[in-house]
C-alpha cells in the first residue's frame, strides 16, 4: 500500500483545483459516544463492524426499535429486499453485451444517462443531449450500471439483514457477491472507470462517469457491518482493500479521474466524498487527510454567500441537484471526522459556508411549490439524510425538525433503518 499512497499524495498535491492555500477544516474534538479512529473506522466502537458513514449509536438504536411504526415498513422492505437477493443471482461485468473499447470486458463500461441518439441522423450518432430525462438504454444488459446498482444494492441489503436478524445467510450470500465483482479472476471488475458515462458517436469514457461508483460507498460499509460473521474471510478482506486502493490509485492519476477532481459541481463533491472513504477502507489514512483538508476550497468555490448553488440551480432538475451535492459534501464532512477534522464548521475566505447551503435549501421543505428555479420533480429524498446529518453535527433543533417532517414522506426508505431521529 505504500506505493499506492506515494502516488495517490504526488497526484493530490499537484493537483491545482486541491492545492489553493486555505486553512485546514478545525479540529475535531470527539464527544460522548462512539468514535471513528482513521481507518480503524467505529470497529473499536461497534463490536469489530469496521464501518465509517454508518454510526453504531444510530444503527444500534434501529435495531431495538424496529417495531416502532416509523421504522417498521422499512424494516419489512428491508427483509423482502434481502430475501430477493438471497435467492438472486450474483452479478459481473463480464456478461454485458457489449464489449469496452479496450477489449477488455472485465473494465466496467456505461453510457451517460442524459444522452440520446439523434433521431435526425439515420444512425443516431452523435448522440444528443436531454438534461435531467434518462435514457433508458442506460440500464440495460448492453452496459454495466444496472448491475452494478443491483449488487451494491443487494449487499447493502443483505449486509443490514444480517445485522438486524443475525441470521449468516445473509452474510454468506453478501461474501459470495463481493468475491465475483470485486476478486474472482474470471469475473472481476477492473478498478477502473475509464469507459464509465459513454457518449456514443462522441467519447468513448468521460470524467463524470467516476460518479458511478459512488454505489460502492454503501458496499464499503456492508462491509464492516459484516465483519463479525465471518464471512468474509481474511484473505478476502486483504483483496477487497487492495481492490479499493487501486481504485483510489485510479481516481488520482487517470486523466479521467483528475479531470472529475477539477469539476466545480456536484461531481467533484461526490469525487471527494468517494476517496475519502475508499482511501479509509484501503488504510490510505494521509490521503483521505488531504482530500478533507482541502474540502472547505471545495465548497467555497460553489455556494454564494446567500447558500446558493449557481451551477446546480442552472440544472433542470435544480432542487434535485442541489440535495445531491449537499449530501455528497455532508458525507464527507462526517467521514472528516475519522482523520480528525471538522468539515460541518470549516471556513474558507471567499464564498458562501457549508451551513448557509445547507439553510438555503432546508428553508422550502414543506413549501416546495414555491421553490424559485427549474425544476421536473420537487422531491429529494436526499434532504432526508442531510438534514438529519447536520442537526447531528450541530446539535440544531431546526435541521432536526426538517427531518421530522420530511421523514413521513418516504416509509420505506432503506435510510430510516441506518439514521435515528434527532433528539437534543
């Protein structure tokens, strides 16, 4: 791992979009409760479950309230979900009907969900693009994504049934999935995502297909919530970390990836929220340092001094995007506090602050036909999650209340079974 890291660290200091001189995020000094210790994660915490995003205190919480009637329908989603995949099939990059531009049909391959074949051109090339409508064709056999959806979805799922019914089934059938994506030499996933986001008649890869990944970010957490079955044994925990840290490799040298670190919008906030965490999976402590040092530039550079985001309210899905990038930077800022750093609380000299964001969009909940900018649906689940994030970061009551009253609208959410209410 060590080379790993002297090229991932030459990478992100050289990098111009990470290296403005601003002060580091503060210190972050622990409280009563659990701890997240680096790359050790909660595991000192939690009962050896070597997890990073997902609290012990929140999830032990759940697990003694899962008969509660705000948490029962998810639990019973839950259940249904992991029984789908305990009798489902595993899933590979190898068996798409298409084959990637390298030959290699082991190197993961999609086309950008925007993009659309030209219907004035007899063979619909160069594809055309409609901001915020998917292109169906994204999702089928010919490419990747809907299976990489489906097994980082069916190991979260799995992951959490095991923990909530300790049933090791459920963590075997997980192991068995991870080892074909992630380490058997015949069906493995390269760690890359050169070919990731596609336009057909246009590129053959582009930057912001690192987004796609950002699926394994609930992959690495069941993970460690299934340290304690014994699943997944040593050996396969050592290639699932040397995995990830050729893959945090990738992010920060392939012309690709250092392009998606430069991007100004939620893309490089879901950049940073993904090595971050990869990197603490991977042991790579200094590099997801870095990464949380220069987050507060980051951010600085995309919100107004009102909480404004420009370049996600210029979006035809504007409230969407928006929650989006907000929950990307409020997964980072809570992973900041595994290297030490307070992310909630950094500033940056120019631009508007974490908070003021956060307050911006918060403020239309409940009122969100009034919501002043473009957008096809006003409805983001993600606001959720974030609010409940910061009114634990900040002890706020306010942020807590605007998770209360979004928390009715979505009874089966696989979040309600990983975050607890707020209460001060």
């Amino acid at each position: 791992m060590k080379s790993v890291f002297a090229a991932v660290a030459l990478s992100l200091v050289a990098s111009s979009a990470l290296a403005a001189d601003v002060p580091s995020p503060p210190a972050f000094t622990p409280g009563g409760g659990t701890v997240c210790r680096g790359s050790d994660g909660f595991a000192s915490d939690f009962g050896g479950r070597r997890t990073f995003g997902w609290r012990p205190e929140a999830l032990t919480w759940v697990k003694a309230n899962l008969a509660d009637p705000a948490i029962a329908p998810a639990y019973r989603a839950l259940i249904a979900d992991a029984d789908k995949a305990l009798a489902g099939a595993t899933y590979t990059v190898v068996d798409k009907a298409r084959t990637p531009p390298s030959g290699d049909k082991h190197d993961y391959m999609s086309i950008g969900p925007y993009w659309w074949p030209d219907a004035s051109k007899p063979d619909g090339l160069p594809y055309v693009r409609r901001d915020g409508k998917v292109n169906p064709e994204r999702d089928t056999n010919a490419f990747d994504t809907a299976d990489l959806e489906a097994m980082s979805a069916s190991v979260e799922a799995l992951a959490l049934a095991y923990y909530f019914t300790e049933d090791r089934r459920y963590a075997a059938k997980a192991s068995e999935l991870l080892r074909v994506w992630f380490l058997d030499p015949a069906t493995r996933m390269n760690p890359n995502v050169s070919f990731a986001q596609a336009v057909p008649g246009r590129s053959a890869g582009r930057a912001e297909g690192v987004l796609d990944t950002f699926r394994l970010l609930r992959v690495v957490e069941g993970i460690g919530l299934l340290g304690p079955s014994g699943a997944i044994k040593p050996e396969q925990q050592e290639g699932l970390e040397a995995w990830f840290g050729d893959y945090v490799k990738w992010m920060a040298t392939a012309p690709t990836g250092k392009e998606e670190r430069a991007a100004p919008n939620n893309h490089g906030l879901w950049y940073d929220y993904q090595i971050v965490q990869f990197s603490l999976f991977a042991r790579l402590d200094d590099v997801a340092k870095v990464i949380v040092s220069k987050a507060p530039t980051r951010l600085a550079s995309q919100i107004e001094t009102d909480g404004r985001m420009p370049l996600e309210l210029a979006r035809t899905r504007s409230y969407h995007y928006t929650a989006f990038a907000l929950q990307a930077a409020a997964g980072t800022a809570d992973l900041g506090r595994c290297v030490g750093l307070d992310l909630w609380r950094a500033t940056a000299p120019d631009g508007g602050d974490f908070r003021k964001a956060l307050e911006f969009i918060l403020a239309y909940v409940g009122r969100e036909e009034t919501w002043p900018h473009p957008e096809m649906k006003k409805d983001a689940i993600e606001l959720y999650e974030i609010s409940t994030r910061a009114a634990f970061a900040y002890g706020d009551a306010g942020f807590g209340a605007k998770a209360a009253t979004l928390a009715p609208r979505y009874p089966t959410a696989r979040l309600k079974l990983k975050l607890r209410p707020y209460q001060p």
